[in-house]
C-alpha cells in the first residue's frame, strides 16, 4: 500500500523517533569508546607580574615573565566491578527499544493511514450510492411532471418527487463533503500540504484481500503477535536495559581501579637590564660588634648605585628551558565510595524498582495485547454477520422496489408508497457499504496483530 509507505517516509512523529533512535545509538556509541583512555593536551600562556615563582627556575622572584605551560594527561579506568561494562550492554539494549518504538509508531500509522483510506473509500461509495439516488429520482420526477401535464397524474405526485429530489440531492452533497474531509485527514497522517492536489485509487471494497476469518483465530493471532508486535520487543529490551543498569549501579558501590599518566614542561621568559656598580661610600648596616677594647663598633657596609646600562640578563632559550623542565609522572589510584550521601545506594535501589515497574507494564501490556485481540476478533465475527445480513437486506429491498416501481408505473401504488421504498433502499445500500468498510477495517486489524502486514 503506497500511502502507508509514504506516510512512514514522511511522517513527522516517525521522523521524531527516528531522531530519539539515533540519540540512544549516540549514547552507546559513546559508552563503548569510554572504555579507551582518554588523553588530553593543555596549554596555557599568561603574563606575571610581581613576585612570583619563576617557571624555568622555580625561584620565587619579583620579576616580570611571559610563561607556557604544555601538558599531556591520560587515563584509564582498570576494574571498576563490570560497571562500565553492563552501562555499555544497557545502552545497547535501549538503542533496540527505540528502534523498536519507532516500528511500533509505524505499525500504529499504518493502521491508522489504512483506516483513513478506508473512510475515503467508504465516503466515495456512499457519494456513488447518493449520486445514484439523485438520478433515479430526477428520472422519476421528469416522467411524473410528463403525466401530471398530460392530467394522467395529480399535480401532488410532483411536489412529493421534488421534495424528494431536494432531499437526495442535500445528502449528496453532504456526502462529497464527507469524500473531501476524509482526504484531508489522511493528508495529515501523509504529511501532505492541505493544499496541494490529492487523489487515490479506489479499488471495490469487495476486491480488497481479506484472510478467512478462520486463519486468525485468536490463540494463534496473540502468540504470533507475542513474537512480532514492537511494543512487546520494547518492553522486552527496556527490561534487559534495566537489569544492565541496575548491574552497572551496583558495581558503583564498590572500589574502583585507575591507571594515569602525564607528560609536562614549561618555559618562562624575562628580561631584566644590568647596569654597572658605582662606589659611593660606606653606610651603618645595622649591625654591631665589640672590638678588642671592649668597645662597640657599627659596621659599615658598602652604598653603591646603578651607573651605566651594560646590557640584559635574560632567560634560557626556549627548547632549553622545555628540555630541563620537561617531566613525567604515572602511576594508580583506588576510589573506594565511602559515604555519598547515600548517593550510590539510592541510585541502586531505583533501579531495582524500575526493573520491579518494567516488569509489571510487561505484564500489562501483554493482558491488554490479548484483551484486544480477542475483542478484536469477536467484533470482526459480528462484522461478518452484520454484512451477510445487510446483503440479504439489500437483495431484499431492491425487490422490493423493483416491484413498487412496477406498480406505480401502472398506477397502482401512489408516489409516497414509491418514494417510501426508494428511501428504503437507499438505506440499505448505505448500510451494507457502512457494514462491507467495518468488517474490512476490523480484518485488517487482525492481520496487524497477526504480522501479515496490510494490504489492499
């Protein structure tokens, strides 16, 4: 069915669980490459001021310097109780769960998008069913206006038949309306503009394949379904998911091993004038002594001043300085969870507790499949019924009408009694048409549970 496959390649909420998919399978990605060191460069640059420690010399210095700092850091995760290891299997499984929420949103539009097909169908046969009408009354009303104006009929015949035109011709309209309105409902499940131009097949309801009523029995049709529908395989990986996640939490409360290592250098550049020492004489240094005599003595201490500039001090060259500063460092760490505020522990515990709901919507989900496939299969069962029964009730009417026809053409009956079994037929047949798109429609709904797939 063309319209199926269009709207699962257009729809908008398909496309928006295609996207969660690939977020899962981003996250599992992700998870399986954390399990390879890491390794990280750093750099940093900066200008000091003031005194500070001087990175070629280690010397704490009132000195001006432009610095670099290069570093290289790896590290592992050795033994962490199978934690990342269950994370990884986990996502895993989530990423099956959103692919198989995504199916599950597509077998839910299929049957959707066939329902609306349907409707379209069903409202094309009632406008064929109503146009129909409308000229079989149009026919009558020009043979009795002929008679009436040959005084064969009272003019009253006339006014009943128009009366019943008017009728037939308001449900053919509404009828049309309801042909377009079905459109437009299936425009929006195709993702099609409202605007643009949109036309179907129509293939006879009666030609649409439908399997006998007898290959799907529901025993047979709920276990298929167990094996195949998507929400059943959803909730079977959310289960898995959750039982890696609770494994993976759990290996969290316990001590966990690393291996780490580093490489490193500096470098630091200044600049500082040198000048030449001029001798100006001598001055107390603060300091005394008791010379030989018993005396006390300052002493003196040697002033000098800056003469001239003779030139600059500066730093060791930049691959010197990298070479004497470059260092290493490797080595193992142990993180043993002491107290987190009950951190981990709790994390443990709600995932048990998910497992615990998991399992019970599985549960659910699984009663609520068979429920529906037994009452599915009971309405198709009644759907058969109704439609046999409306057959016969058009079979009936139809002679019915054919008959009075018959009758009023000789002029034995009167318009009402004609116009009365018209409308009786026209009933019929928009009943059997209801009940033929009810008991297709209700088929299909097996064959979805079933995994046939739909087909028209």
């Amino acid at each position: 069915m063309e319209c199926v496959q269009y709207a699962m390649e257009n729809n908008i909420s398909v496309k928006q669980s295609a996207l969660q998919a690939d977020l899962a399978s981003i996250t599992y990605k992700q998870s399986k490459l954390s399990e390879i060191p890491n390794l990280n460069l750093t750099n940093s640059d900066g200008l000091s001021y003031g005194k500070s420690k001087n990175p070629s010399t280690g010397i704490l210095e009132n000195q001006n310097y432009f610095s670099v700092n290069l570093d290289l850091q790896t590290s592992v995760q050795i033994f962490n109780w199978f934690s990342k290891k269950n994370s990884i299997l986990a996502n895993q499984w989530s990423v099956m769960a959103a692919n198989a929420a995504t199916d599950k949103l597509k077998n839910d539009l299929a049957l959707t998008v066939a329902n609306s097909y349907l409707q379209i169908l069903l409202a094309r046969e009632q406008e064929q069913i109503a146009a129909i009408q409308v000229q079989q009354s149009r026919a009558q009303l020009d043979l009795v206006n002929k008679q009436v104006n040959a005084g064969a009929l009272a003019e009253f015949n006339a006014t009943e038949l128009e009366s019943q035109l008017a009728n037939d011709t308001a449900n053919l309209i509404t009828a049309e309306g309801n042909v377009t309105q079905a459109k437009y409902v299936l425009k929006a499940y195709l993702n099609i503009d409202a605007a643009d131009s949109f036309d179907i097949d129509e293939p006879a309801m009666d030609q649409i394949p439908v399997m006998p009523i007898g290959e799907l029995q529901p025993a047979d049709v709920y276990a298929s379904a167990l094996a195949n529908q998507p929400q059943q395989r959803m909730n079977e990986y959310n289960l898995k998911a959750a039982e890696k996640n609770s494994l993976a939490a759990k290996g969290m409360l316990y001590p966990s091993i690393s291996a780490f290592g580093s490489l490193g250098s500096s470098y630091g550049y200044f600049r500082t004038p040198q000048f030449t020492q001029v001798f100006t004489g001598y001055a107390p240094s603060g300091l005394v002594i008791t010379d030989n005599s018993g005396n006390v003595v300052d002493v003196q201490k040697p002033v000098y001043k800056n003469g001239v500039r003779s030139g600059y001090i500066t730093s060791d060259p930049f691959g010197t300085q990298f070479n004497n500063n470059f260092g290493q460092s490797i080595g193992l760490s142990i993180s043993v969870p002491i107290f987190n505020g009950w951190q981990a522990k709790g994390n443990y515990k709600r995932t048990q507790i998910n497992i615990k709901n998991l399992e019970y919507q599985q549960d659910l989900d699984n009663k609520t499949l068979k429920q529906n496939i037994y009452q599915a299969y009971n309405a198709a069962f009644v759907a058969l019924q109704k439609l046999t029964s409306s057959e016969k009730a058009v079979q009936a009417a139809q002679k019915t009408y054919d008959y009075t026809l018959k009758r009023y053409t000789i002029g034995m009956i009167g318009t009402l009694e004609l116009v009365t079994n018209q409308n009786n037929l026209f009933t019929a047949k928009l009943q059997y048409a209801l009940n033929q798109f009810d008991y297709v429609f209700k088929m299909k709904v097996l064959e979805y549970y079933k995994g046939t797939g739909l087909k028209f």
